[in-house]
DNA sequence: GCGACAG
DNA sequence: ATCTTGTCGC
C-alpha cells in the first residue's frame, strides 16, 4: 500500500486527499457477485473475511479469510485504517472478482465522507456500500414500521444516507453511499440482501467467516 | 468546556 | 470489537 499513515493527523490528511475520488452515482450494470466484509478480534490478532455471494440466489461462490495483526487503534472516524490493510489482503485472494461490496460500516455517512466503504471502494475501484448496525453522524425522521421503509440520513445540512428497515419492527440499518452506487440503489441492494434477517447476507456471512478465522 | 463517538 | 444468562416470541 503505497499511502499509508503512521498517526491520526496523517490518517485525517489522506482521508481528506481520497475523499475528491469518490464516484456517488451507478457504474456498470446489476451486479451478479457482492461481498461481504469484515473483520474479528483477539486482543493484537485479527481475522478478516470476505464472502462472495450470487446477488440472485445468495449462494456462496467464493470466500477468502485472512489473519493478522492490528496495525492502528480504533479511533472514531478512522475505522477505516484499522481494517482496510486485512480486508485488502483478504480481497486479493479471492478467485472470483465482486462487483459490489458491502461494508460493515459506514460510507459517506462519517464526519469527512469518507468512511470505511468509500475507502475500500476508492482504493478497489469497485462499487461499494456501507451498511452500519449504528450511526455514526446524522439524525432522521421516525420511519414506518414495515420492512421497505426508510427515511433519508441528514448531517450538516446535507444527505449522506439512509436509515432502512429491511424487517418488519426491526431497528434500522444505516446505508451510504461508499463507491460508484448512489444512494437508491445501495438501499435496494440492502433490501434484496436481507430476506429474512435484519443485517445482509453478505454481513451475516462474513461475520462468521472472520470469527471462525480467528479460532482455526 | 463536556459528552459522544462506525467496529 | 469484546465481555456475557436468561428470556421473550415466532
């Protein structure tokens, strides 16, 4: 990795360099292979995942799971360079290429724009999306109670994503925009990944890829 | 100045 | 993220 930063001061500025490079509208066609990411703890050890699944039937066609060492603290709006070493390394070892990742946080919807999912979808060039269990910035309005409805995420004036419940009386799930995906589309994806559950597929599985990395 | 603060 | 039992509901 060529820009990497040793301290937050550092990290700030490449976050505010990269943040000029994101692409908030539709790229390519429906994807047919999403991931998704993340990333488990031990003290200094971690497990990162990826899980590649068909879009239409969510099968698993592929999965890579990575582990390692933490190389920087968790600090509030630097998420991102925590986790983005691993999960980089873990997206080159897949076979199959995803034409959209699902982050396990947020996109633009950060006090920069430039969450986790801008970031990795920034330095992959491929479409991207966050899908966070909390908010991080922003307030909205009290949605409906049914699964489909959602309501726009607004922060400094501005919307940087949305709060969709994908189950009927579930607490939301906040979704931005991360790369090459406006917001519509990065909420219907959301919808279509998440059946039955409250989070995605995609976070589901990946959630218990990098827990079950973290032990074998 | 005092809290809050993705995972 | 992680530490953690039982419990309410479908």
């Amino acid at each position: 990795m060529t820009e990497w930063p040793a301290t937050p001061a550092e990290a700030i500025a490449v976050q505010e360099k990269l943040r000029g490079l994101v692409e908030p509208t539709d790229a390519g066609k429906t994807p047919r292979y999403v991931a998704g990411l993340d990333v488990a703890y031990d003290g200094d050890r971690l497990a990162a995942a990826v899980v590649v699944l068909d879009r239409e039937t969510l099968a698993e066609v592929d999965r890579a799971v990575v582990n390692g060492v933490t190389t920087f603290p968790y600090v509030p709006g630097l998420f991102a360079f925590r986790e983005v070493p691993a999960l980089l390394a873990a997206l080159e070892q897949l076979t199959i290429t995803p034409e959209l990742l699902v982050c396990d946080g947020h996109g633009i919807a950060h006090p920069r724009r430039f969450g986790l999912a801008c970031h990795l979808g920034v330095l992959t060039k491929l479409p991207a999306i966050g899908a966070a269990k909390t908010t991080f910035v922003g307030t909205h309005r009290e949605l409906a109670e049914e699964r489909g409805a959602w309501a726009e995420l607004v922060d400094g004036g501005e919307v940087v994503g949305a709060a969709v419940r994908t189950q009927d009386g579930v607490k939301p799930v906040y979704v931005s925009v991360g790369h090459r995906v406006r917001l519509e589309t990065a909420i219907d994806h959301v919808l279509r990944l998440a059946p039955r559950y409250r989070l995605p597929e995609t976070t589901r599985r990946a959630d218990r890829a990098c827990r079950e990395g973290l032990l074998g």
